[in-house]
C-alpha cells in the first residue's frame, strides 16, 4: 500500500503542534502538462528542498514535485534534533569504511549541522534553532560506551563538545529516575522542524525554484517525473521520497523501509525546568528510542514508540503515555493535547543511501531518524554532483547501505520480527 495515503489526508498536514505553532503558505498549485528544467526533484522535505535550492543558486532550473505540501512528510513532523555524526557511532564506520573515509564522512556531518544553524540564523529565526543535545544510558554499560565515544571523539577527531555526565549530573540535567549518566553534546542542537521546512520552502522559490504540490509522481526514470496530471522534463532527476516514496524504483526500494514513529505534545507545565532543566533536547540508548524536549510554550514533546507496517496503530497515545510516564511518573496527571505519527526510512546500517542509481538519476533517503542535519549535506553533495564536483558526494555514497535480505518484499516482515526481538530486549532490560 502506498505511504503517502494510508495514514493522511492528501494535502493536509497532520494534527501535529508543529502545525499548529507554524505560519503554513497556502497551497502552491498542481503540476498539470508538460513543463521543462534542467533538475526535477521528487519530494519537497528537507534533502529535495536543500538540493533544489543549492541547485539554483548554482544556476540551474529545477522543480520540486510534491505529493501533498512542503514539509508534510518526516521533515515536518520528527522529534527537531540536529544530531552530531550518524547513526552509528564513529568507531563503527571506521571499521565499516576504513579511517580516512570515515574522518571525511564526520567532516561533512559537522558541515551538516553548520548548514541548519546558518540558514536558521539568515532565513528562519522563528524556527528556534538551539544548541544541546543530550544522550542518557539506561545501564552502566551503556554508559561506558558514551564515556568511550566522547574520548575517541575528543582525541581521535578534536571534537569537544560532549561533556560527560555521570549519574548525579545527567539527573540534575534529565529529571528521570531510569538514566545511569549521559552526555550532553553542545555542539549538536534542535528545532522547530516544519517551520525551518517551510523557510526552505521559500528560499528556494525565492532563488528562483518551482513548487508542485500535491502532485503524487506515478513514474520517476531518467528524463522525467510523471504524474496523473502531467511531467517534468528534465536533464537529472533526483529522488527524495524518503520513507514516503512508493515503490518507483527497485534499488531504492531494496534499500530503504519505511517505518513510522510517534511524538506527543502535553499541555504547557507549570515549571518546564522541572523535567529538563536547560534548554536542550534528549535521546536515550533503547533500541526503540526515547526522544524529548521542551517547546517553546512549555509542553514536553515526547516520541518513543514505533512501528514497522505502512498503517498507524488505531491508539497511537496509551502507549506513548506509557513510555512517558516510565521515564518521568511526575505527568501522570498531565494533559496531552497533540498526538502525531510520521513516517521515515531506515537503512540497514542506519546510515544514509546517497547514491547514483543510473546516469541522470539520483537519491538520497534512508536517514535513519538522523536526518535533520544529514540531509542538507546529502542535498548539497547531490547538487554538487550534477554539477560535475563529485568528490564529496562519493564519500557519501561510500556510506554502507547494503539491501535489506529479500529486497523490498521481505524488508517489512524481516525488520519487525528484528524489532520486536529488540523490542522485547528493551522492555526485560537486557
């Protein structure tokens, strides 16, 4: 079943707070007939609107073709955390790509979180990009790993900008009983997602870009995006879908699943610094992942539960309560006012696909809840690309992404039976 309609009107925005709290342009018209350019992008979430934009300040025509609005999909619903590295610690992909690709790969991370920062600082103040990112361990294993990671960083990469907390400082820090230390990455930050998306939106139409909105592409090949309505001609197509896309090209398909992820939104607490008391955002070490922090009106926004079929659960809020209430019992009589789910897509490793998939086609997806930094750098590698300047793009796309076991008819069924095993390991603590 296709992503982009189970679980959403067409062309609405879910019933998020982000949506709530974001001043939305009216809909931009439909692609109907033939129109021409030298770059067609599918999909107008973070990494298509980066590219697209990078694109024409290069020079080049393009448009943008966007099954519902800009920023409907992951990029306007995720948890706003602007994460340091990738999702899958440095050690690892050293091991995976060896030193020197890896030292790069970090290199262009860095640049990733530079890019939101910059371009929130120039062109979308009201999206609130803070530093602070903090990363709590459930059990003192875990704990020595962040100890682990944080002093191969420092040394290995001169990164410095964790700061170590054991269990006393990362309480002080994380009002929660379960954490056993932590850390808090200043380098790393957060935002309002859907509104640094909709800046996006606008710098590109304001450097000259076109923006079809709901616009579903039934056919993405070299040469052109086609939908019901019409197509896009074009010179180099790019695919950014992401977790959304259906199942247009089988490469991509093979290496990307989606799964869906879930946030609540309380009603505004009477003293925020009671739960975290400065202003940053919060990760933990579960496999299914807790991830939190205080908007900017006082409301905890608390995601944590997934799930691996293309449908939401009829009762997204019991068990995102649950979770919440594990980590912090003192809301148990608190209000929640919003809840929302999205959809994103993982790779096997958990790092980006940023790939060449034919002469003239192009994607990048597979951010692996990663993203809100790593695709604008994936956006620019990919307009520096067909722009001829392939070195930065090749170390991406260098990036470990091998096909899920039986390719996309086997990666939904395959990926919960893991999930759950995880899952189940989470809950019993092991």
């Amino acid at each position: 079943m296709n992503p982009l309609f189970r679980n959403d009107r067409p062309g609405e925005f879910p019933p998020s707070w982000y949506a709530a709290t974001t001043d939305l342009p009216p809909p931009r018209p439909a692609l109907a007939g033939v129109a021409q350019a030298d770059v067609a992008v599918l999909g107008a979430g973070f990494t298509g609107l980066t590219c697209a934009l990078e694109l024409a300040r290069k020079g080049y025509s393009v448009a943008v073709v966007e099954a519902h609005r800009a920023g409907f999909g992951a990029s306007g619903r995720n948890g706003g955390q602007i994460g340091s590295g990738f999702n899958m610690d440095q050690r690892a992909l050293e091991a995976a790509m060896g030193k020197g690709p890896a030292r790069m790969a970090w290199d262009l991370s860095m640049e990733a979180k530079s890019m939101v920062k910059d371009f929130c600082a120039a062109h979308a103040p009201e999206a609130q990009c803070k530093p602070g990112v903090a990363h709590g361990a459930w059990r003192e294993a875990e704990y020595r790993e962040i100890v682990e990671d944080a002093e191969h960083l420092r040394t290995a990469y001169d990164y410095d900008a964790i700061d170590v907390l054991d269990p006393t400082g990362f309480r002080e820090l994380v009002r929660s009983p379960v954490y056993t230390g932590g850390a808090l990455d200043t380098g790393a930050g957060h935002v309002h997602p859907l509104r640094y998306c909709v800046a996006l939106a606008r710098a590109a139409e304001a450097a000259g870009v076109t923006i079809y909105e709901n616009s579903p592409v039934t056919s993405a090949t070299t040469g052109a995006l086609v939908t019901a309505q019409g197509r896009v001609e074009a010179d180099q197509v790019v695919l950014c879908g992401n977790g959304y896309m259906p199942q247009l090209n089988a490469r991509y398909a093979a290496r990307v699943c989606p799964i869906n992820s879930f946030i609540a939104a309380t009603a505004p607490l009477a003293d925020p610094r009671a739960l975290i008391s400065q202003d940053v955002a919060v990760a933990d070490d579960r496999f299914v992942v807790n991830y939190f922090r205080m908007s900017h009106d006082g409301r905890l926004l608390f995601g944590g539960r997934e799930n691996y079929g293309i449908g939401f659960p009829k009762d997204i809020t019991t068990r995102l309560r649950e979770r919440m209430l594990h980590l912090f019992p003192q809301l148990h009589d608190t209000k929640i006012d919003y809840v929302w789910g999205g959809t994103l897509g993982i790779t096997m490793k958990r790092v980006p696909m940023v790939e060449r998939l034919e002469p003239g086609l192009w994607a990048a997806a597979g951010f692996s809840g990663h993203g809100v930094a790593l695709t604008a750098i994936a956006g620019r590698c990919l307009a520096e690309a067909i722009a001829g300047e392939m070195e930065r793009f090749e170390t991406l796309s260098a990036l470990p992404t091998p096909p899920f076991p039986g390719g996309a008819a086997f990666r939904a069924p395959l990926l919960t039976l893991a999930m759950t095993w995880y899952s189940l390991r989470d809950r019993l603590g092991l």
